[in-house]
C-alpha cells in the first residue's frame, strides 16, 4: 500500500470512530431524556384540600397523577374556634374559600393558591352572619352560594373579584328548614339545597348576569327522610339525592329549561344492606354513582343507564370504607374515588373499572389525614 493510500485509510477510520461516538452520544442523550421523563411522569401529582374542623386549620394533598396515592402536604396554621368545614375553588384556581362554622366565627376566610398549591389567608375572615355550611362556585366563577344551618336558615349570594378573591354581597333568599348539601348545574344555572328535617330539595335558578336567584317551579320538590347529600351528572340531566334515614337513593330528572325536578321511574332505589347513605358522586363521565354510607363504613356502587338515569347495582357492591365515611370525592381526571371518613381520620382511595364500574383498593389506602376532616375537594 502506498503512503497516500495507507493515509486515506487512517482518515477514514477515524472518521467512522468519530461518527460512532456522536451516534453514541446522541442515543445516551435521547436515553436519558426518557428516563426523565418518566421519571416525571410517575411522580406528577395534582393538589386536593380537606378541612379539620377540630384543628381550625386546612391541609394540602398532593395526589399522585399515576398511582392515586394521597400525601399529606402543608396546612394552615391552627385557628381554634373556627371548624371550618364546607369549601369552594374558583375556576381560575386562585383562591379558596373556606366556610368556618364555629358560632363564634360564622365566617368565611379567602386563601391565596400558591403555584405550588400551598395556601395563604388573604386578610381577616369575611363574616356572614350566621353558620356556613355548604359553599357552591358557580360554572362562570363570578358568584359563591352558601348555605347557613342555623336561623335565619338561608341561601347568600356573593360576587367575587377575580384579582383579589374579595367577596361582596349580593343577595339573601330562603334556604328552607335545615338546609344541607348545595349544589349548582354544571352545564346550567339551577341550583339544588338538600332539606333533611323535612325530607324535600328547594331550587332556585340563578341569573348569570346580575347573580339573582328565582325559584324554580314546583319547588320544594319531595326526596326521601333525611335527605344529605346531592349530585349531579356531568351533562345536568339528573339530580341523585341520599336518603340519610330511609336508607335510600332518589333519582330525579332535570327538566333542562325551567330546573325542575321529576322522580324517574323507579326512584327511590334501595341500598341492600348498606345504611345510612350521607354523600354521593358521580365519575367524571357520569356513567357510575357511588355513595358513602355514614353507618354502615362503606360505599355503594351503581351504573347510570344513560338516558333514563336508572340505577343497577355493580357487582361486589357495596365496598368497604373506614369509620363514618361522610363524603365521596371523584377525581376529575377520571382515573380514581376518594371516600372522606371522618372517625377514622382517614380517607379512602378506588380506582374504578371504567367499564363495569367496580371499586378496586388504591396500594396504601386509607390514607392517614391526622384528623377529623370535614370536606375535601379535588383541583380540577
């Protein structure tokens, strides 16, 4: 081989070597993005708030996006003398509100979200005059609804500012006796106010421009003794109501132009061995109801035949909970089923079989809160 040619080869070696490490480089390079990429991706989580009355304080979950799992993040400081209790998130995420029970507050105190979702008071608690109970945001974030369960019971109406969070009211209306569970129409003005003592549902359509309320024709419509709580599906074509003290579930159709209710057909259904129905939640796709059952620890599962709302039970139902379960929580991402039970001071997590429905155990649940919580709501 001649010298030019033996030259012409070493070049060409080393060409080939130095192409072979950037083709290295490049596949450890794309190697490494994946793995931390899903390394990301199993730890992303989104953020839930449950209230402790007995603490006076609000405490943060982070909810893995992957396995369901619920961490217990930062809470506020201790405010006794407040049990708060009922809570609402705007739509924007940016603030939260906090009904404070306790006869001494009946206030509401307004949360700053920080991006990390941890919380921060905005100033002095805004008084209301009475005991706040349930707190309802409507679907354009511009109104707050809440429910007082101590005379004058009544249903109050606040504009909120979307820069600061401030509350100013608006208007006061009757509630009824002993005013429960609200709820609004997610796709709809209506809202709903569960009336337990007398076993009825009052309704009032709200105005989106001025923040009025109207009643509905018709009511109060009756539910079942010891109605609590309310839900409804996604599309508002039917309102699900637990019967506390009948041990019972009534299903209703919503009449879509005036908000009035009408029994389906079949309603109210029967809970089998189950007691005590206290709250209720529908899946994300309103294809399944499930209630917490305060007596008897444990959750009912049915399917919702579409169209007509009828209910079946899901095979293994009902499943277990803790010690008074009193609220059922559906993840909006659609995957998980959260149970709030309040003597266990616990809360138990599903993931649901989005064909039949079925209830399935998350790994480590329940999940220890530390104490007595008294509402929870996941961010959507």
């Amino acid at each position: 081989m001649s010298f030019q040619r033996a030259a012409r080869a070493a070049l060409a070696g080393k060409r080939r070597a130095c192409w072979f490490l950037v083709a290295v480089t490049i596949c450890l390079t794309v190697l490494s993005a994946s793995c931390g990429n899903s390394s990301h991706s199993s730890s992303a989580s989104h953020n839930a708030y449950v209230t402790f009355p007995t603490k006076g304080s609000v405490a943060l979950l982070h909810l893995n996006d992957s396995t369901g799992v619920l961490s217990l993040g930062a809470q506020t400081p201790s405010v006794l003398g407040t049990s708060p209790t009922g809570i609402a998130l705007d739509s924007a995420k940016k603030f939260l509100y906090v009904g404070n029970t306790d006869p001494n507050a009946n206030s509401v105190s307004v949360f700053t979200v920080a991006g990390d979702g941890t919380l921060t008071q905005t100033g002095e608690a805004t008084m209301i005059g009475a005991s706040p109970r349930s707190l309802a945001i409507d679907a354009t974030g511009k109104y707050l609804l809440i429910t007082t369960n101590f005379a004058p019971n009544q249903l109050l109406v606040f504009s909120l500012d979307a820069g600061s969070g401030a509350m100013t009211q608006l208007g006061t209306f009757a509630a009824n006796t002993s005013p429960g569970d609200l709820k609004i129409s997610p796709t709809s003005n209506f809202v709903y106010i569960s009336n337990s003592d007398v076993g009825l549902i009052t309704a009032y359509s709200l105005d989106s421009n001025t923040g009025n309320l109207t009643p509905i024709p018709g009511s109060p419509f009756p539910a079942g003794l010891g109605v609590s709580g309310l839900a409804i599906d996604p599309g508002s074509n039917f309102l699900f109501a637990a019967n506390h003290s009948a041990n019972t579930v009534s299903v209703f159709n919503i009449n879509s132009n005036t908000g009035a209710l009408a029994p389906i057909p079949g309603s109210p259904y029967g809970l089998g061995t189950a007691t005590g129905p206290r709250a209720l939640a529908t899946d994300p796709s309103g294809a399944f109801l499930y209630i917490a059952n305060q007596d008897s620890g444990n959750v009912s599962a049915f399917t919702i035949m579409a169209g007509t709302g009828q209910l079946t039970a899901i095979t293994g139902s009902p499943f277990s909970a803790g010690t008074q379960p009193l609220f059922v929580v559906a993840d909006p991402a659609g995957q998980f089923i959260y149970v709030v039970n309040q003597k266990s001071t616990n809360v138990s997590g599903y993931t649901f079989d989005p064909t039949t429905g079925k209830l399935t155990a998350i790994s480590g649940s329940p999940f220890t809160v530390g104490s007595e919580p008294g509402g929870m709501l996941i961010t959507h």
